[in-house]
C-alpha cells in the first residue's frame, strides 16, 4: 500500500501524520482521515469525489494534486474517507507560477498557497480550516513565506451566495486561521478589481533575504 505522507522536499514519512477528523452528520457516516503533504502515489490511489469540479474535472485536478505533490516545494494535504479512499478535499502548495510576478523569485523558497477546495456535501463543517491546520503543524512553512493571491475570476460565488467582496472576506478569515494576514502589493493583476487581495505569513524562522525577496516582489515598479 503507497506511504500516506510526503515532506515538503518529497520524501516519505510516517502514517503517523495521518489525523483523524470527524465531521457532523449521520452517525453512519464514516470520519475523514487528514493526511499532511500526501506522497504522489498516494493521492493516485484515492478516486476523486465527482463534487471536486470548482477548478476543472475532479480526474484532471487529481493529476494536478499528484503532480505537485511531486514537486520540490510542492505539498497537498488531502481530507479523504478511510473506507471508500474518497478525495474529497485538499489544500496545495506550491512554487510560484513562472508567468505571474512572484515566478521571479530569486530565493527559491517562497511557497504559494494555490487552492483550496471541500466538496459541496461537507462544507460548512469546518474541514478547510483543519486542512490548513495540518498543514503548517508541526511548523512545516516557519522557515519560508507562504502567500496567497486572492483573484475574483476564481471565487466560487453561485455555490456560496456570496458577493465578491463577501467572498473575499470569507477567504481572508480562513486564511487568517493559519497567519495569512492582507499585504499591500503593486502587482497589477492583484490592482485590477478591489475584490482581489494578495495575503501572507512570515515564519518565524523565514530568512531575512527570503521576507526581503518577498517584499521586493510584492513593492516592485512596473
């Protein structure tokens, strides 16, 4: 059976890592297991819950999931059922994108929180919030900075009900959950609609060069 967990750097650790989480509902329904920083061949080997379409087909996001997985700074942290091995929820990390601003980061080591997503069914029972938990436990991202860019084209509104601006703050609060707070920034994309937002946490171990690089991406003139 594939190792559940893999580091930040990819490389297998314990099924200890796995956490136990149980979610409201009926007393048949089975708990989720959390498993922080998946390895690769595990995430492959869960079937993909058909509400995991916020992004693109739940398959193709599950390739996706496996692929960052693998990365170097890469780390998804999945939320499946023990019983049926169901994906059904995930947080990711990543490198930054090479086509936005942040993809000319000369450190090597600013960490992009790039999605979250629960399906439908069990959202409201605070699953995201323990994805999250989870994956900075342990102090996993305190010797890194890990942003957030916050785009409107990517809200979720017409499962939520919520406006842009609504939206928004509901991501901010969750984000903040784990220290992800608002950061100024002159990146044009983050300018272009006030329902965007660029959020962010400094670890505590974070190189000055590293918050250095941050800053100077985030300020930079265009």
């Amino acid at each position: 059976m594939p190792a559940a967990g893999a580091n930040r750097r990819g490389r297998e650790v314990s099924t200890s890592d796995v956490v136990a989480l149980s979610v409201h509902g009926p007393e048949t329904a089975p708990a989720l297991e959390l498993v922080p920083c998946a390895s690769p061949s595990y995430i492959a080997s869960l079937k993909a819950h058909p509400g995991l379409d916020a992004f693109r087909r739940p398959a193709d996001q599950q390739a996706a999931l496996v692929q960052i997985a693998g990365e170097d700074r890469g780390c998804v942290t999945v939320a499946a059922h023990p019983e049926t091995g169901r994906l059904v929820g995930y947080v990711a990390f990543h490198a930054p994108s090479e086509v936005e601003t942040w993809g000319d980061d000369v450190s090597g080591a600013l960490v992009e929180l790039g999605a979250v997503e629960v399906v439908n069914e069990l959202r409201g029972q605070h699953v995201a919030e323990r994805l999250l938990a989870a994956s900075f436990d342990g102090g996993r991202f305190d010797d890194t900075v890990v942003f957030a860019t916050l785009y409107r084209w990517h809200y979720d509104l017409p499962r939520t009900g919520l406006g842009e601006l609504g939206y928004r703050r509901m991501l901010e609060r969750l984000y903040g959950t784990v220290g992800l707070v608002p950061k100024s920034t002159t990146d044009p994309e983050i300018a272009l609609d006030p329902a965007n937002r660029l959020l962010a946490r400094v670890g505590p171990s974070a190189p000055p060069a590293v918050v250095a690089e941050f800053d100077r991406l985030r300020t930079r003139r265009w």
